[in-house]
C-alpha cells in the first residue's frame, strides 16, 4: 500500500505541468524576445545607414577624389565620456558603419572591417569576421556609386535576449517556490471535504448506519455522499432483514428441539415396545420436519445471496422435469397432476432461482391439496408477458390473508397441516430478484388457490 497522500499525488501531477508550462512559456518569451529585438534592431540599421548618408551626403557627392577618411572613436574626442557606463562602451564597440564611393571604401569608423570584407549586397546580410557574426545593412545611393553600410554585432542581440530572460528568470525562481506552497494549500484545502467525510464514517460505531450529512459537500462529492447513504441504507435493511431472520429461525428451530427432546424423554420412559414404535415414529416425523425446515431456511439464504446468471429458460420443459419429481407423491395420495400451454414459452432467468420458484408453487399446492384432487399447471401469454398458473384444489386462501401469507414463517391457522411458513416467502423473494410478480387468486372451478407467475422481461422463440 502506498504511504502518499492524495494531496501529495495529485501535487505531484500539478507540479511538472507547471513545470512545463513555465518551460515552454520561457522558450516562447525567448522566441518573441528575439524576434522584436532583431525587428527593432534592423530597423535600428535601417535608420543609421539613412542618418549617415544624411550626414556624408555632400562629403561623398564631391567630384573629386576623396582619400580614406577613418571617423574615430567617441572616446577618443569626449574625453572616455562612455567609460562612466561599460554596458555603453560595449554597445558603441560592437557597431560599424563604411562608406563605398566607385567600389572602394572613403569614410569608415574606427570599429569596422576593412576591403578584406567586400561590399555587400543591397539590404541584410551576416558577416564573420575575427569568429565573430556582424549584422550589416547595405543601402545603396540611386543614380550613385555610393553605398552606405552599417553593422552591428550579433552577439549584442543574443545578450540583450539573455539578460531579459534572466531579469525575468531570478523573479520566477523566489514564485516557483510560492507558487508550490500556494498549490499545495490550495489542493490541501479542496480536499478539506473529503477528509470530513471520511471523519464522519471513521467516527461511527458499527451499529451506526444513519446518513451521513451531505448538505456541506460540494458539487463534485455530492454523487458520492449520496451512494454512501444508500449504501448505508441497504446495508441497514439487509442487517435488518438477517437480524429478523436470525431471530424467527432461532424461534422456528427452538420447536422441533423442544418436541425431540420431549419424545426421548418419554422414549426412555415407555413400557411396552409398542409404546416405544410409536414414539420412534414421532421422532422420525419430528427430524423430518427440522430437516424441511432447515433446508428452508438455507433455500430462503440462497435466493437472498446466490448471484444472478441471467439467460434464456424454457419454462414449459423446465415445468415438466419439475411435475415429473412430484410424481410418486401425487401417484400416492391420488392427485391428479396437468401441464398444459404455449411450449415456445422462453423467458430470461437465472435457471436454479427460477427451479426454485416454480418448485415451490407446486409444492406448495401438492401440500395442500387433499386426496383425489387436482393440480394443474398451465403456460400462456397475456399482456405481451409469459404466465405460468398453478391451480390447486385445496382449502386455498381467504382474501385478506394472500399478502400475508408471503411474509417469512407466516402460517395459516385454519390449515393443519407441518409446514414451515416459508414457502410462498422463497417465492416472493425470488420474483423480487427476478423481476417477475406473483399474484394468487381463485381458480376457475370455483374453489382452491391459483397462483399467477407473471414474468416482465420475456424473449420470445
């Protein structure tokens, strides 16, 4: 497990994008300083090659033969006036300017090349010259031989862009730290949220599962807060839901237990060995019912936890392999089993839920049904839905009692009969998973119970 904090991760992720950014935005600054400085500097050139032929206009346009005339150094006629400023000195060194009269230099400063750097073109160009690159601006004179060439060092320009940037550089490294601290706090702080609503969780007892407060979150948490709480709200139903089960089938089990415990007792007791068959009977009858009921309670757990494998079911075959294991039982007290309907019947289940549905339906109705009676099944379509109809003959249900009858352990008193009030339960909490509905009613003979699966979700074959 990683011991950084999500403020620490997520500083992280913001630090090299800033980091970036300042990077790419000192190359742009670089480009753009570069570029305004070589315009502002050209045309700078451009001046100077203008003011000169200004100045040495009258001077170059003599007829007569003019010497090589060298313009000597500032310094040297003001007295070293540049020397109270070095960056000035250097700035006056590194620019020249010649003057060409029939193809040979006249007038020149005392910084600049001699013939062994020819005339240049018309307009820009870069020379080297000692290993060093000049900038030079040639402006030819119309209907003259005249050109006036003015130049400046290169090098000049890069350290003007380079003493920008590093005027611009030292600021920016006293903010990068205050810029880290700020984001840090700044992140520290929008976090500030989450680890309330972690405190509200921490600080909770396990019996606890209220809601949280959600009201002071923001925008972004709110989603979250909320499937917290109903999550807390399932959580709190299911405990519930097992806290209620486990009580009822500690109840439920406290019967049987008491009833053997009784019967052995009186075992012990008995005189006669017919006495004693009889009552070895009972506690078979007795352990017969603990165990449906216990395999009740573990069918009941199985539907509430057995995850969900969804696919296309046949229900009419599935019916008929399920009637054919009540069988012996019908044969035995004379009960008259039918499957009748629409054998295309396909609808999307889990296979073992819906097994376990329909099993007990059946079961249910079989149980109750007295001797020489009837149980019939039938599949059909009604409202663009599969229905499966389970009649009976039986003492059926009043009225007022059918939703009740599907709430776990609930027994009817006016039905004598071993049962442990579990199976309509199982039936009602596998439709609830299956997305299907169960109804019961009266069957069209007039007496018994009908029970209608209503299946919503069908394919059809």
């Amino acid at each position: 497990m990683s011991d950084t904090t999500l403020t620490g991760k997520l500083f992280l992720r913001i630090a090299p994008t800033v980091a970036v950014t300042i990077l790419i935005v000192a190359a742009l600054a670089f480009g753009s300083a570069t570029r305004e400085i070589d315009n502002i500097y050209d045309a700078q050139l451009i001046d100077d090659a203008n003011v000169l032929w200004a100045l040495l206009q009258r001077k170059l346009e003599r007829p007569w033969e003019l010497a090589q005339q060298r313009v000597p150094d500032i310094d040297f006629n003001m007295g070293n006036q540049l020397a109270l400023n070095q960056d000035a000195d250097d700035y006056a060194d590194a620019h020249m300017f010649r003057g060409w009269k029939d193809g040979r230099i006249v007038v020149y400063s005392s910084t600049a090349f001699l013939s062994e750097v020819p005339q240049r073109k018309a307009g820009f160009s870069t020379v080297t010259h000692d290993k060093e690159a000049w900038r030079v601006y040639s402006l030819p004179i119309p209907d003259t031989t005249i050109v006036i060439e003015v130049g400046e060092k290169l090098a000049l320009r890069k350290t003007l862009v380079a003493n920008i940037l590093l005027n611009l550089f030292f600021p920016l490294l006293i903010l990068v730290p205050i810029i880290g601290c700020m984001t840090w706090l700044g992140i520290n702080s929008g976090l500030s949220p989450i680890r309330g609503l972690v405190r509200q969780i921490r600080t909770r007892s396990p019996d606890d599962l209220s809601t949280i407060r959600v009201s002071d979150l923001p925008r972004d948490l709110l989603p979250l807060g909320r499937a917290i709480n109903q999550l807390l709200a399932k959580l709190g139903r299911s405990l519930e839901l097992e806290r209620r089960f486990s009580d009822l089938a500690a109840h439920q089990l406290r019967t049987p237990q008491a009833g053997t415990r009784l019967l052995l007792q009186m075992l012990a007791a008995a005189d006669s060995e017919s006495e004693r068959q009889a009552l070895i009977a009972d506690l078979v009858a007795c352990s017969d019912r603990a165990t449906h009921l216990i395999e009740q309670l573990l069918r009941l757990a199985r539907v509430s936890h057995q995850p969900l494998e969804l696919a296309p079911v046949r229900v009419y075959d599935l019916t008929a392999n399920l009637l054919a294991d009540f069988g012996k039982i019908a044969a035995s007290r004379r009960i008259r089993l039918s499957l009748s309907g629409d054998e295309r019947a396909l609808v999307r289940a889990d296979a073992s839920l819906l097994s376990l549905m329909i099993s007990n339906v059946i079961d249910n109705a079989v149980k109750y049904t007295p001797a020489g009676g009837r149980v019939a099944v039938t599949i059909a379509k009604e409202r663009g839905c599969w229905c499966l109809s389970v009649c009976d003959s039986g003492p059926g249900i009043p009225a007022d009692q059918r939703e009740a009858v599907f709430q776990r352990f609930h027994r009817l008193d006016s039905l004598q009969h071993d049962g442990a009030g579990l199976g309509l339960a199982i039936v009602a909490d596998v439709a609830t998973r299956l997305s299907a509905t169960v109804s019961l009613t009266t069957p069209s003979w007039g007496e018994g119970l009908k029970a209608d699966l209503l299946f919503l979700e069908i394919e059809n074959a």
